[in-house]
C-alpha cells in the first residue's frame, strides 16, 4: 500500500529559528550540568549509560502514545545499521564528549566537536564525490586556524589537555558518523524505509543504553550520589535536567524544526550552542576563555558555517526545495537528525 501524498503542512521558518535556539540554550546548560555531574561523582560511563536509559524510557512511552509500536518495528537487514547508529552515534559521542569536560572547559569541548559539519562536507565531496561550492575549501582553512588558535599553537606546545582534545575530536569524527549514517537511515537511501527521526533517535538511546549497562552493570550504578549536591545544587536535580532538558526536549525541538527548516540551516542555527554553553560555564562554574581562544571560536564557527553551507543539495539543481521535500529527499550525507550529546 503506497503512502498518501495528503499529509503535507505548511513550514514556519521563523518558527523553525525559535525552536532551533531554545533547543540550543537548553542543550548549552547542559554543558555545565554535566561538568557537575561529574564533579559530583559520576564517571563518563556511568553518566553516558543513566542518560541513555532514561531518555530511551522516555522516548519509548511518548513514542509509543503518540505513534504506536510499528514506527519503532525494525526488520533484520535493518538491525545492524541501528546498532552502529546508536554504538558510535549515540554512545561514543557523549562518551567522549563527557571525557572533554572532565579534563577541559565547556566552550573548547564544543568547539572542536563542532567540526564535524566540515568532516561531513568533505565525505560528501571525496567520499561520496559529490558537488561541492568551492567556499568548502575556505571553510576548512578557516576551521583550521580557527582550531589552532583556541589551542595556542604558537606557543610552541599544546597548552590544552592532550587527552581532552583527542576525546574532543573523536567525539568529532563520531558525531560526522552520526550525521551520516543518520541521513541514511531517516531518507531511506540505505534500506529503501524511511525511519522518523525520533524513532531512529530512540533505537540510538537504546543500543546505547545496553552497551553502557553490559561495560558498567546497573547493580554498580552509584544511586547513593543523587542525594548529594554539585556546585551548590542537589546531584538529583540536576540529573532530572540532564535527562528532560538536556536530552529528550531538544532532541525533539530539532526534529520538529526540520519540518520548517532544511537540515543546512537547522546545524548552522544550532551553532550558537557554543556561545550559550561557554556563557553558562563561564557565569555558573568561572570557565572563562582567554581572549586568543573566544577569536579563535568566531574564526572556526565561521569556518564550520562556510563548510557546512558549501554542499550542493537536490534543490540546487532545480527540484522543489520546500523544507518538506529536503527531509523526505534521500540525500546520502545531510544532517537531518540532531546531535547526538
């Protein structure tokens, strides 16, 4: 039975920007709180497998009112996409993401992490030999200066946590992972079904979820460190935040803004998360930047932006490019589904 062309809606692009940037604020707190979190106690295992299980259960129920168990029903050929979606997409990540802010400060975690646009712009472009405009190559240039000044090369040695930046950019490269095996799954260019971004996003928290729990079993989850407190706020709350608000809220803010923006724009809004998050870390936990390293920020979100913007969609070449048609469009590498933090 061939699916009804009768479900079309009108886009809000405005309404798009707004819930783009409020996904964006909560998930730049998010930075804080989690750096509390584990200040608090937590191990970046222990809080990347609490907060996949939490936002799967989540997401679980609210799929399962909304939409009904077929949307998250998989068949066998599609079983190993999903698993590597939520392996490397979903759980090394924030793994890695959390192992940053362990060691180094919200707003440079971010600012390496948000390479991945560029990385997935050149698979587009080698990978997948796609066209691209040639401002990718400016993008990059600018991305690289841009990485270099927030380490401080020029004085000689890495004045940044060796470990921290690694974490940061394998979180990277595992993030430009996501976006592309992601693209795949919700246009159906991998398997001929398109998967609704959420239920792609739940199959992710709960792959996700079970290898944290097999690496770190449940019965050693320190339960009693909710009852203490982190930079003057109770451990319990700010996991609540972490899960609702850092997680579940924004995922579902960005895929709902993809009915009303095409995805180029949805990752380009969403870079202001580096501006909320370093504020917040700066105002509630004094994780200042020095000076060369908020210019070197500016120089490499302008060269993320660039980069992100350089590839050619099927719009391009004269399709309809209503923000409808750019979700449902099999496109092999656009982002079109959130970060997977």
């Amino acid at each position: 039975m061939s699916s009804s062309p009768s479900n079309k809606h009108t886009a809000h692009p405005l309404l798009g920007v707004v819930m783009v940037l409020t996904a964006a604020i909560v998930w730049g707190l998010n930075g804080t709180v989690s750096t509390l979190l584990i200040r608090g106690g937590f191990d970046t295992l222990q809080l990347v497998t609490f907060r996949a299980t939490a936002a799967f259960l989540g997401l679980l129920v609210f799929l399962l009112i909304i939409r009904g168990p077929r949307t998250l029903a998989a068949s066998p050929r599609e079983l190993p996409g999903l698993i590597a979606f939520g392996l490397l997409g979903v759980f090394a990540v924030p793994l890695l993401y959390f192992i940053g802010l362990s060691r180094m400060p919200v707003g440079i975690v971010l600012l390496f992490e948000y390479t991945a646009p560029v990385l997935v712009a050149l698979w587009a472009r080698f990978g997948q030999r796609q066209q691209v405009r040639r401002r990718l190559w400016a993008g990059l240039a600018l991305a690289m200066v841009g990485v270099a000044t927030v380490a401080q090369l020029w004085r000689g040695h890495l004045t940044l946590d060796g470990i921290a930046v690694a974490a940061a950019l394998g979180s990277a490269v595992m993030l430009a992972v996501y976006y592309i095996l992601g693209s795949y799954t919700v246009s159906g260019a991998a398997k001929g079904r398109a998967r609704h971004p959420l239920s792609l996003t739940c199959w992710g928290f709960g792959v996700a979820a079970t290898a944290g729990a097999i690496m770190r079993p449940w019965w050693h989850f320190p339960g009693h460190l909710l009852a203490g407190h982190s930079g003057g706020q109770p451990m319990w709350l700010l996991a609540v935040y972490l899960v609702v608000f850092g997680t579940i809220v924004p995922y579902g803010l960005t895929a709902a803004a993809m009915r009303h923006l095409p995805a180029t724009s949805v990752g380009i809004v969403g870079m202001t998360e580096i501006v909320t998050a370093s504020a917040f870390a700066w105002v509630l936990i004094g994780e200042a930047l020095e000076l060369p390293q908020i210019i070197g920020g500016l120089i490499l979100v302008v060269g993320v932006a660039l980069a992100e913007s350089a590839r050619v969609t099927r719009s391009d070449r004269g399709t309809e490019a209503t923000p409808e048609a750019q979700i449902q469009a099999p496109r092999s590498v656009e982002p079109t589904v959130p970060a997977g933090r």
